[in-house]
C-alpha cells in the first residue's frame, strides 16, 4: 500500500494508528500501520519504515487543509512536508 492510498483513504483507519513510511517520503512510498508502536524505525523485511505521523493528525490536517481549496494531490503533498518540517 502507498501513502497516496493511505492518505486517501484515511477516514478507514483507526485514530490510535501510527503510520510509517519508507524513505523517501513520496507520494509512492510504502505504507505500514501500526497500533501502539514507540519505535521511531521499523526494519519488516529489510525495508526501513520511519514513523511519519499519526492517523488522527492526518485526518485534522486533512480538515484544515480543505477550507484551501487544495486538489488531492497538493492536500498530501502539503501532509508531507508537515511531516518533513513540522512534526
């Protein structure tokens, strides 16, 4: 799964989730989701997954970014760089 799908489909994940992304974070990256995990990196498979943000934040990001008028595409390229530079 990748953080395009991720971030589209949000609303289908539970708040308490974490997600973790595979470097580098593009809109194409692969996704992994985990419950109550404090690890900043995961290792599945000799991919390394960091932690990005938390589905709950996506979602209230996702809000805001909405009264911008933004196309899909920009709201999660804007998630992104929150990620890269905000969190």
């Amino acid at each position: 799964m990748d953080l395009f799908h991720v971030l589209l489909n949000i609303h289908e994940f539970a708040n308490e989730q974490s997600i973790y992304v595979e470097q580098p974070w593009t809109l194409e990256s692969t996704v992994m989701l985990c419950t109550n995990n404090t690890e900043i990196k995961l290792n599945v498979n000799n991919i390394i997954f960091e932690y990005f943000l938390e589905v709950v934040t996506v979602k209230a990001l996702l809000t805001d970014l909405g009264i911008h008028h933004l196309c899909i595409r920009d709201c999660c390229q804007q998630i992104i760089e929150y990620a890269l530079y905000e969190s």
